[in-house]
C-alpha cells in the first residue's frame, strides 16, 4: 500500500510533468479549476488548484473532501503511483472501476487530451 508520502511525491511528479508538456496535453492542463484527489485506502484528500499548466496550492486533509471541486478523482494510493509512474493506464483503470473521474462535460472534453 502506498504511504501519504509516495501519494504526495506522486502527485507532485505529476504538478512537473504537467508544467514541462506542450502542445494538447499544455493546453489542456492551462484550465483553473479546483482539484481534489482522494485517496481511499489512506483515508485522505488532496486538494489543490490546477492552473496555469500545473497543479499548485496542493494541501491534504483527512477524511473525504472539504468540498466538492471542479474535477474530482478518486482512487486508492497504488494506483495514483502507477497512473504516475505509466505503469497504470488511466482508460484501463476508470473502466475497471479502480478511479472514479467527477467533473462537468466541458472539463472531461478538455481532461481527455491528458488521460
């Protein structure tokens, strides 16, 4: 099982991939919309911000999330360090039920380009 660390580390991992890609997946990462990541085996959300090509302001709290975000994820440790790390496929993983992805249809339109 993934600690908070690995989570946290992961998703900072993620925070530089976002800000060093180009093209689409620059573009798409370019929204500002509240983010929440909650992890379920951890019992702890990550909160944050993704804007500006990255993900900033990310802060975890205990339990589910404070609030309801623009994009929310959910998914146990394991899989946000595989997603990461592009052991875990993203489409192989919400279709198998292991992330669950909430967020308007306009979001999922521009989200796509990095999932």
């Amino acid at each position: 099982m993934a600690t908070l660390d690995q989570c946290r580390a992961a998703l900072d991992r993620l925070a530089q991939n976002l800000s060093t890609a180009d093209g689409d997946v620059r573009s798409a990462a370019a929204l500002d919309r509240s983010l929440s990541c909650r992890i379920t085996d951890l019992d702890v959300t990550f909160t944050g911000r993704l804007a500006r090509g990255t993900i900033e302001d990310v802060t975890s709290v205990p339990g589910p999330p404070p609030g309801k975000a623009d994009i929310r994820l959910t998914m146990a440790g394991d899989d946000l360090v595989a997603l990461v790390d592009g052991r875990l496929s993203f489409a192989r993983a919400w279709g198998g039920g292991r992330v669950k992805l909430e967020a308007g249809v306009r979001d999922l339109l521009r989200l796509r380009t990095l999932l």
